[in-house]
C-alpha cells in the first residue's frame, strides 16, 4: 500500500481542505482510510529501519535504507494532510515539560555511561 512520492503529492493536492468533520457512521470514511494508511506506514518504516541496521550486504543494507527513507516520507505527507485537516492533532511542548524532559534524559544518562 506504499504510495509513490509523485502520486501521494498529487492526491493530496486535489484533497487538501481546512479541518473537515467527518460524520460518525459505521461506514469507512476518509478519516479512517488515512488512519489506516499512516498506521500501515509507521509499521513499514519500522520493519525497514530494523532491516537496514540488520542488513550485512551494503546493497542490501542501502536498498532497505531507501525504502525506509521513502516511507518516512509518505508517512509524513500523510500526516500533513491529516493534520490539515484537523485529524491528526499534537500538542506544543511548554519549555518547562522541555527541560524536565533534558534532566531525565540527562540524569539516565549519567548513570548508563558515567565515564563520560
């Protein structure tokens, strides 16, 4: 189900519109398709990511990089569009959760590699 970069551009072109509401139905909408896509493409890029670092032949090793690298990619275009149109929210991180989240990160490691 891996779209090509041109033809996931091009459908979300044709597409794009600001925060959309999507009925509640019990058929498939256009919500829950692209929910579906952008799951299916985290799952790739993490099967390609664990066959690149586990590859032992370069050409191996740099095809599954590749395909790795073109799945980030549409997955992040769909999050864009999902995001655009309201479906995929995020939340800002304050500077106060961004420095209590260095001083855990820093305090592990400390005490992993402390000689360092």
């Amino acid at each position: 189900m891996h779209l090509q970069q041109g033809q996931m551009q091009n459908n979300m072109q044709g597409q794009m519109q600001n925060k959309q509401q999507v009925p509640k139905t019990p058929e498939l909408n256009d919500r829950d398709i692209l929910n579906e896509m952008i799951t299916l493409e985290k799952h790739a890029a993490n099967l390609y990511h664990t066959a690149t670092i586990e590859a032992n032949h370069q050409a191996l090793h740099q095809t599954c990089s590749n395909l790795m690298n073109e799945t980030l990619q549409c997955q992040r275009h769909l999050f864009q569009l999902m995001s655009q149109k309201g479906w995929y929210k995020t939340q800002n991180a304050d500077q106060q959760q961004i420095g209590q989240t260095y001083q855990q990160f820093e305090g592990y490691m400390q005490t992993q590699f402390p000689n360092q």
